[in-house]
C-alpha cells in the first residue's frame, strides 16, 4: 500500500507539472538592439497618470444633467488633446495591465505559477529606457518596475501595504497621499540642487499610480457614490498636478502627458475576465508632440458610445493597451521597450511626416528584431543536429513529443512472458531513448517525460498472464450486466467532461441519480425505506440547485446564513452534550459575527477586532473541535459537518451557505441507502453490522476485506461525481480572479493576495473535505479495500485527465487560462489529494484527543 501511495503520488506530480512545462513558458525573448529615432523628441519629460480600475464609461459618461465629474480633463479632451478608448486584453490585471502599459507586451504565460505582483522574466520598459523615473503608488506595482531596471535610476515612493484596506472609510486617501507626495516632491527639489539637475534633463518620467478607484470599485463597486466622488478627487488631482509641474519648469512647453488605466471592472466589483466593462479602458493625452483637439463629424465607430459621452463631435482615436508604450518612447525620444509588441498610433503625434516616419520605422525594427532572436535560437539548437542523423524537433514537435510521452504513461496506468527477456527489452529501450534525448540536447524534463513510460509498459507486460486470465475468463461472466455497467460508467464520465464546461450538466446528473433507488429496485430488494428514498430523491434535487445559480455577479446576502444548520433527525445523529452545544452554538455565533461584520463595513466602521479574534479562533478551531467528539460514525460525521459549516458560514456572501448543509444531507442518507443495499445482496458478514454501532477508531478486520463488485465501480463512479460537484456546485476553483473580496472581509480587509487566496482556497476545500469523510465512512461500513477503491477512482479521473490535457490553453483571460488548467487539476488531483486528504481524512474520523482529569491529551 505504501508503495502504490508513493509511485502513483510522484506518477501524478510529473503529470501535473507537465502541463506548465508544455504550455507555460515565457515568450519572451533578449539579445535585441535597441532602436532610436534620429530626430529630437518633441518633450523632454513625460507624466503618465494611470488610475487603477477606471472604466471608460464611468469616465466619460457626463451627468443626466450634461454636467461631468471630470471637469479638467474634460477639457483637455474638448480643447488641448486627443481621447479615445485603450483597449486592454485578457487578463485584466493590475500586473499584466501595467506590464502592456509601460513594456509593451502583453500577458507573459509563465507568470500563471508565479503570481500577479512581478512578472517571472526581466522584462525592458519605458522607464528602464529613460535617464529617471520617479514614480509613486501601490508597493504591488512599482517594485516591479525598478527590479528589472538596469541601474539605479528607477525611484520608487510607496505607501506602506496596510493602507490597501478594503474596509477603509475613504479609500480615495491612497490617490491623496500620492497628490500629496508629488507635491512635496517638487518643493524639495526646489531646495536640492542635485534633483534640480536631473528634473532639468530630458528623457525623464513621472508616474503617479492611483489605486483609490480599484479599492473603492472593489469595496463599494464601480456604480457607488464612493468611486464616483473618487473619480472626481482624482480628476482636482490631476489639476492641481499639472499646474506645479508646469510652473516648475516654466511653461517650457516640453512636457508630455497621458492619462489612462490598467483595466476596468465589473458591476459587480471584480476584473480578470473579458467583458467590455473591464477591458475598455480611457486613454487622454496632451502637451508636448501631441495633437490637439479636432473636430470629426464624419468618423464611424460600431458602438453608440460617443454619442452617449457627448463627444460625437470630436475625433476619437483608439488604441490596443500594447501600443500606448511606443507612444510615451517617441514622445520622449527613448528607445521602444525591447519586447514590445505596441504598434505607434500616428495619430496622436504632432509632429512633421518625417519624424513620424521614423518613429515608424524604428517601432518597424523592433519588432522585426525580437523575430530574429528567436529565429536565431531556433538555427543554434539545429546547428547541434549536423553530425546526427536526427532531425531537429521544433516547438510545436516538443509539445506533441512531451503530450505523446504522457499519453503512454497513462495508457500504461491500468494495471508473464519471460522476465528476463523482457526486462532486457525494457532496459534496452530505455538506453536508447536516453541516447536520443542526448544527442538531442534535451532538457532534464524531457527525460522523466519519455524515460517514465518505460517501467510502467513494463509491469503491464509483467502482468500478461493476468490479462490472459481475464480473456479466458469473459465466456463466464455476466456479459450484458458488465456491457450495461461499461456503456453507464463511459456516459457518466463524458457528463462529468461537460459538466465542466456546462456546470447545469451537474445538475442533470443529480436528477438523474435521484432515481437510482427506485430504477436499480432497491427499494424492492432492500431494506431502503420509502423515507430513505424520498430523502434521497429531495436532497438530490435540492443539491441540482446550486449549479443553476450563477458564480460571480452576486451582492452579499448574508441574512441566509442563519439558515445553515443540519436539519438531520435521525436518532444516530445525536452527539453527547458537550461537544454538540458547542458546535450549535459555533454555529449560531458565526451567523452572527457575519452580520455584524458587513454592517459594520457599510457603516464605513472597519472590521470589529472581536470578529476577526472570533473569525480566526473559529478557522483554528474547526481541526480540532471534531478531534473531541465521539468516533462513532454519525457522531463524528455531525461534528466535522458543523465545524466546517462555522467557517464556510464566515466566507460567504450568499446562498452558497446552504450548499454543505444541503451536500451533507445527501451523504448521510448515501451511506444508509449504500449499507442496505450491500446487505441486500445476502452477505451474512453485513447482516450484523450496523451503522449506530459502526465506529471509525476500530482496526479493520482484514479477513472481512471482500473483492470488489461491480456495485464497487458505480460507488467509485459516485464518489467522482460527488466530488466535481463539491468543486463546481457553487462555483469555479479558477475564478479567483473575480471572487469577492467581501468573501473574506470576516477574517481581513487589508490587501493580502496569499491569506486571501488561501482563505478561498480552504473554502473550496470544504465540500471536497465532506464527500471525503463520508467516502471514508462507507469504506468503513462497507469493510472495502481503499486500494481496490483508488484504482478505480485512478481510472475513472486518469480517463477524464486524458480528455483535458489536450485542452489546456494559455492564452486569454486568467479566468480562460485558469479554467484549463484548474479542469486538468481537478481531475489529477482526484489520485494526488484522494491520496494525501484520506490521511487527513482519516485522522479527522478515527482519533480522537481524551483529556483526562489532568489535562493530558493524547490521541487514542
């Protein structure tokens, strides 16, 4: 057993990282030159002003009124400079947003397992490319920045990372405290002769990140009063802003500006996906090389937008998110950002043909110089092939070798000739690849990719005696029942595939479970009873609810959480004194810190202290708390149910609060109805065995361990399906990019993407932890091998992995990436968690901590 644990762990690790080494690595090449325009730049300075989470709407919409929010700017657009609409692409994050911004590139796949603070390769940007760049924001963004800068003359000025409180009264402080810091910036320079000096050369650049929009719209969504007025503080900011820096170089006329943002946001308060509402984005510019206002009645756009901006008279030019990095590096007269895909919008230039032409040339260049690099990459690896007889395997070529290398492991995963003979056929196979890799200067990867395969093939070939077995063996067994099995269990997976896709198909399948106890005749040939029954039937189609509702879009509701508890009636479900009130009253508790805790939020109160003690000491809690309880099976199983209930109660924000109780109400009546149907099938061993006295703490008799049935197969099938459900019932594991952050607000409100993304993961986890504990309890019951049950857990989820490896995509939104990957990891995850959680598992169900009169505590 132990060493099936460790071989089929490592087996499915490789399968996992697999997929980050075929899809995700970076396409970012080094080694270009730099190219420069041979004319001087129009300004000598630019100021790039980026407000994070602006929507264009909200930006440019006026009042019913025909008054407007942004009264300077406003202006500007009418009189001083062009506007248009920055489109953004996928993922619209923060990081990527302002890596097209300031790099000119686009989402760098391989950041997918590195985070959204940095991007994972060095990277050339506006500011490595200019003499100075002093900026001032978030400490998520600008480290970023200077990190990759050749030299030191990237400054960074950041407020400390606890002021990002999502639970702040006025979150505009953060876009206050840069205007602020700015301000006295250039009255210090004033008095520094050094600063003087640099401020005074050109090529210099001014970045002012402001993140009050983006915590506002997050806390307050973007249609509140709070990011309304936010936007306008930012709008006097900008104001006030221009006017000093235009004074402290003396009207000089040499001064470039641009306004935009990162991304957009939804209605609803989240960014990361692709609807018009988070990838359109405002773009002004003006000042120094940029053209004026102009008037345009003639130009077409497909949306209404103009019209319901008011500015259908004037001329709109709009820009990829990508090319506003060759615009800031001709405007200034710095090289364009080696890796920048941006291509130069011409029409916001004002300047002769020539410079224009220029500029074209150069952006021309390099573009055309990342694509020599690459090629050149490509000729060096070929080079290496001319005294073999290989061919060279190109990228695509890699990607299929390591795809069919993983198909052939799994192939070999569904477990005699001579062994001798064989295994010197194996080991000479092995040999060969290994050479074949050499020579083809392979990574270290590749060899576990292609080497793996091998030993496993040759265990199946081991076993062909068994397979002859087995072959000899079909006259005798039940055909029609074992074809009837095999056409059940292949629709079951494709729905299980498609309820990927389509999560209503999870409902589909709950309804038509619903009906297995009276279509298998359970009901006639057993001892389930017609309440058993109807509480199947009712706890399934309450179950099929919950993909019906939608995952993201939703406002807190949080009055539904006092109606979460267990409703379970069953006298085995009692539970001595003790540990059951304090559980109930757990219960109860976190209902209540919940309510308080959002009204206190939307009083602009802050997070109480006692809620977030509470909110911790719960989470804490809920790993120990069923440790004290009874190990009797519904005794133990109530108590997990109630503790892990207590902090699903804390981290949510609507109806999904029911979704455990509901779940576990269906695996309480499972475990009845799969205890009845096993002792319907005549077994003398389980006619005595009964639930209330079943206890997970006792040894398993291994002489009881019977051979597997194929009744078995579909327990292991709806095991998988219980499981995809807890994953996907309420939601998706790869929508972290949309979650609401008021999700957590019980726990923390200060910007942390680790805590919070480990809070939301830990919910996630909680369904899964349920169906895991009631597997373990008709594993119990049911005196079943758990190896005879992986494997076949292993085929059903290795089957479906096969369907999304050739699925996995890296490019689009992080909810598009995300989905992908989390498909595949959700199903390999099916062997490598079963194997890991049905440790914690069973420690959560079988020990128990006795204190004794001394306080001693042990496990017995």
């Amino acid at each position: 057993m132990v060493t099936f644990f460790v071989v089929g762990l490592l087996v499915h690790i490789v399968f996992f990282v697999s997929i980050f080494d075929i899809y995700f690595t970076s396409p970012l090449v080094h080694g270009m030159t730099p190219q420069y325009v041979p004319l001087p730049p129009p300004a000598k300075r630019l100021v790039l002003f980026v407000a994070d989470g602006l929507r264009a709407d909200s930006f440019y919409k006026p009042h019913v009124n025909g008054s407007t929010r942004v009264p300077f700017l406003r202006n500007i657009i009418e009189k001083k400079g062009m506007w248009g609409i920055s489109h953004t692409r996928v993922p619209t994050e923060s990081r990527p947003g302002h890596v097209a911004l300031i790099a000119g590139f686009y989402e760098d796949v391989s950041a997918v397992a590195k985070g959204w603070k940095e991007n994972p390769v060095e990277f050339d940007s506006v500011f490595n490319e200019s003499r100075h760049t002093w900026s001032w924001g978030s400490p998520d963004i600008l480290p970023m920045f200077a990190k990759g800068a050749t030299g030191d003359h990237v400054y960074t000025h950041s407020y400390p990372a606890v002021n990002e409180d999502f639970a702040s009264t006025d979150a505009s402080t953060l876009d206050t405290w840069v205007f602020d810091e700015v301000k006295a910036f250039f009255k210090y320079a004033k008095e520094n002769e050094t600063l003087l000096s640099r401020l005074h050369q050109d090529q210099n650049v001014f970045f002012l990140h402001l993140l009050g929009l983006d915590t506002n719209g997050h806390a307050h969504r973007p249609l509140s009063a709070e990011y309304m007025d936010n936007i306008g503080l930012v709008d006097a900011g900008i104001a006030e802003i221009v006017s000093i820096v235009e004074e402290f170089f003396g009207h000089d006329d040499s001064t470039a500006y641009i306004f935009t943002s990162d991304h957009g946001m939804t209605s609803w308060g989240s960014h990361g996906a692709g609807l018009p509402s988070e990838t359109l984005t405002p773009l002004v510019a003006w000042g120094a090389g940029v053209q004026a206002a102009q008037r345009d009645i003639s130009q077409h756009y497909e949306d209404d937008y103009m019209r319901e901006w008011k500015l259908d008279t004037l001329k709109r030019v709009d820009v990829n998110q990508a090319d506003i990095a060759p615009l800031m590096s001709s405007l200034i007269g710095v090289p364009i950002p080696l890796n920048s895909v941006g291509v130069l919008p011409l029409n916001y230039l004002n300047n002769t043909q020539r410079f224009k032409a220029e500029s074209m040339y150069a952006n021309s260049i390099q573009i055309l110089e990342q694509f020599k690099v690459k090629m050149s990459q490509k000729k060096e690896t070929t080079l290496s092939f001319l005294f073999t007889p290989f061919p060279p395997l190109t990228e695509s070529a890699q990607q299929n070798f390591v795809r069919n290398a993983r198909v052939l492991i799994d192939m070999g995963q569904f477990d005699k000739i001579s062994s001798r003979g064989l295994g010197r056929t194996f080991m000479s196979l092995g040999l060969a690849t290994t050479i074949f890799l050499m020579i083809q200067c392979s990574p270290w990867m590749y060899y576990i990719y292609c080497l793996l395969p091998i030993p496993v093939w040759y265990c199946v070939f081991k076993e062909f005696g068994t397979f002859a077995d087995l072959i000899s063996s079909i006259p005798s067994l039940p055909l029609s029942k074992c074809f009837g099995y095999f056409v059940l269990v292949s629709l079951g997976i494709e729905l299980l595939v498609l309820s990927f896709f389509y999560r209503a198909m999870l409902s589909v399948g709950l309804i038509v479970l619903a009906g297995w106890p009276i279509v298998s005749g359970l009901t006639e040939k057993s001892k389930v009873t017609t309440n058993q029954t109807l509480s199947w039937i009712l706890s399934c189609l309450c179950l099929a609810l919950f993909p019906l509702m939608p995952v993201v879009g939703r406002e807190p509701n949080v009055t539904l959480k006092s109606h979460t508890s267990t409703q379970e009636r069953s006298s085995d479900f009692f539970l001595p004194g003790c540990v059951l009130c304090v559980c109930m009253a757990t219960v109860a508790l976190c209902a209540y810190v919940l309510t308080s805790t959002h009204s206190s939020l939307q009083r602009k109160e802050g997070l109480p202290l006692v809620n977030q003690i509470i909110s911790w000491s719960t989470l804490i809690s809920s790993f120990v708390v069923p440790l004290l309880s009874s190990t009797r099976l519904f005794h133990r199983l109530l108590s997990i149910l109630l503790s892990l209930v207590s902090t699903f109660l804390l981290l949510s924000t609507g109806c999904e609060a029911l979704f455990p109780p509901v779940l576990s109400c269906l695996m309480f009546v499972w475990i009845n109805i799969e205890q009845e149907a096993l002792q319907s099938k005549g077994l003398c061993l389980f006619k005595t065995l009964q639930l209330s006295s079943t206890d997970f703490s006792d040894s398993i008799d291994i002489t009881k361990i019977r051979q597997l049935r194929l009744d078995d197969i579909r327990r292991s099938y709806f095991f998988v399906f219980f499981i995809i459900m807890a994953f996907f019932g309420t939601g998706n594991i790869a929508s972290i990019n949309s979650f609401d952050p008021a999700s957590v607000y019980c726990f923390l409100t200060v910007f942390n993407p680790f805590i919070m993304g480990a809070l939301m993961m830990w919910k996630v986890l909680i369904p899964f932890v349920i169906v895991m504990c009631t597997f373990e309890s008709i594993q119990v019951s049911t005196q079943l091998s758990s190896r005879s049950l992986f494997l076949i857990v292993l085929v059903i989820s290795d089957l479906m992995a096969l369907h999304f490896f050739f699925l996995v995509q890296d490019y689009g939104s992080w909810l598009d990436i995300g989905t992908s990957i989390s498909h595949y990891v959700i199903v390999m995850s099916m062997t490598i968690f079963l194997m890991v959680l049905s440790v914690f598992t069973h420690i959560l169900t079988s020990k128990r901590i006795l204190v004794g009169r001394r306080m001693k505590m042990h496990f017995r």
